[in-house]
C-alpha cells in the first residue's frame, strides 16, 4: 500500500524558467540512470526477496519508495523550469507565448529547433515532463536489472547509483541556478547514500563471491590474457593476489596465441593460481546450491493457501 504526502521529500526551487535545462533534466525522469529506473529496478527485486530474506525486501522497498520520492523532485523541477508554457500555448489565438519567451529572431529560431529535435519537449506535454530521456527516447523496461540472485541485484543497484550520481554532477555543470543545484545536490547525495545502503547489505551476504552461486572453473577463474601487443601493463587485476583468500594469485599469460595452440584450445589447461580442485569446486556448487534453495524453499508454506500479507497486527498511520 502506497500513501503519497502531497509535501516533496526536499523542497524542489528555481529561480526563473530554462526550457533548455528542463529538457536535460528529462534524462533523471525518464532516462535509463533516471529515478524511475531506480525506482522500478528496486521495486521487482524486492518481490523475490519478500519471503526469504525479509531484511532485504524491506530495504529494495524503502529505497524503491524515495526513489519515486526523486522522481516527484524531479518532475517538479522541470515542470516550473517550465512555467508559463502550458497557458502560453492555451493561447493559440493571441500567440503570446512566443513574445513572451523568445525575444528576437535568433530565441525563437533555437526554441523550434529545440522543439524539433525533440517533439515531446514542449510541443506535446504542455509544460509538464514527458516519460523519455533527454533526447526523446521512450522509457523502457529494457532499462531494469532483476536476476533474482541479491548477489547479482546488489550490485547491478550499486553500479545504477553511480551512474545516476555522476549524470546529476554532469547536470549541475549545465545550470546556474542557485536554487536548481540545490535540489540536484540533494539527489546526487542520496545516490552515494544508496550505494552505502547497498554496499553494506552484499555484505551482510555469505558468501557473495563469486556472483550467484556456482564457483566456475578454476583452470581459468585467475587467469589473466594479455591481449594487447607490447609491454604488458601490471597491476592488482593481473599479478599479486586477487580478491580470493591468501595464497591464491593471478596467473598471467603473456603470449595467448600460443598458450591457446598449446593447452589445444584450452581444453588441456592446468589449475594456475587457484588453490580449488575441480573435485572441491563440485562440492562447493552443490553445498551452495543446498544452502540457498533452502533459504529460498524454507520461507515458502506449501500445501496451504498463501498469503502475502498478515493483517492481524494493529497499525496506525499519522496524517499530520
């Protein structure tokens, strides 16, 4: 059950209106990073999550339900970065939304193209913001990430968060108003919140590494393949030890053609750097296997209707 207060999370202010800024600002609304990506992302993830891990069903929602907080901040915004244009455009007869914002030939020249380049910016929504990005792309659920795997949601949320985040420091670069980056500083703030709340909640999770649940193959899980020619270039994701426990390295091949022609196509390839045998490896699949659908079956009632919600508990809810 949703209960919407009329009052927005942080007080959304402009200075004066910028089509221009509103139509940029289209990307956090209805743009692949936006906050109704965030929103809905979070809020499918959680459904596989109700019953077996209630802790995290209960933080996908909470964030799901702000991320809609955003998205009204969001919408906002843009509509008084807008103001004026729906009653100037009401006015076909007397025209003067023209006059009034777009003073000369060379204004009225950039706002038609602006229009053109875009047809839902102005010319269809009125004055209000349209469900596409910036550029008049239509938002899709090809936008949403939800594998039913928390190891896997966890971190496709936190990679959106920093996307989100770094497309609101882009936007304050393309705005002057004071009152207008206030509100995009808020949001950028609450999406390295998020990525915290996320973070912390993988690691609540044990094991989270590797991703899902099966180990994969360890004659090529620490192998590193130069493919570029040259000097090869080193670092921690390719010598020293990996993010595995101590011991275990990285196993660089500096010539892949020939280590490829050699091990036939790799099929002959040795364990190099992991300390797993391929027999270790098969119980570690099955013991994860057992551990998590027992997680996931134990919290299921069978044999009896279903419920998802439980009413018998007194709630109150203040409308103050």
């Amino acid at each position: 059950m949703f209960y919407h207060v009329k009052e927005l999370q942080f007080n959304a202010r402009v200075s004066e209106p910028d089509p221009r800024f509103a139509r940029l600002l289209l990307e956090q609304f209805g743009g692949g990073n936006g906050e109704l990506k965030a929103a809905i992302q979070y809020f499918i993830q959680a459904f596989a999550a109700r019953k077996p891990y209630p802790d995290k069903y209960d933080l996908l929602m909470d964030i799901a339900t702000e991320e809609l907080s955003h998205l009204e901040i969001v919408g906002a915004t843009i509509t008084m970065l807008l103001d004026g244009i729906n009653g100037e455009l009401k006015n076909a007869a007397e025209r003067t939304y023209l006059s009034r914002l777009m003073k000369g030939k060379a204004e009225k020249e950039d706002m038609f193209a602006e229009a053109m380049t875009s047809p839902q910016f102005l010319v269809l929504t009125g004055g209000g913001p349209a469900l596409t990005d910036s550029v008049g792309t239509p938002w899709t659920g090809a936008y949403i990430n939800a594998n039913g795997d928390l190891t896997v949601d966890f971190r496709s949320n936190i990679a959106a968060e920093s996307r989100a985040k770094i497309v609101y420091e882009y936007l304050l670069q393309f705005t002057g108003d004071p009152l207008v980056q206030e509100s995009l500083r808020f949001l950028m703030t609450r999406e390295i919140a998020h990525f915290q709340q996320f973070t912390a909640a993988l690691d609540t999770i044990e094991p989270n590494f590797p991703p899902g649940i099966l180990q994969g193959d360890p004659r090529f899980t620490h192998t590193y393949f130069n493919m570029s020619n040259g000097e090869s270039v080193r670092g921690p994701w390719n010598e020293g030890q990996g993010p595995w426990q101590s011991g275990e390295t990285w196993d660089m091949v500096e010539n892949p053609v020939e280590h490829v022609t050699t091990t036939r196509g790799l099929t002959e390839q040795k364990i190099k750097g992991s300390k797993k045998t391929a027999q270790e490896v098969r119980r570690l699949d099955e013991q994860m296997s057992k551990t998590r659908s027992k997680e996931v079956k134990s919290a299921v009632e069978t044999g009896k209707e279903m419920s998802w919600s439980d009413y018998s508990g007194s709630h109150t809810v203040s409308t103050r």
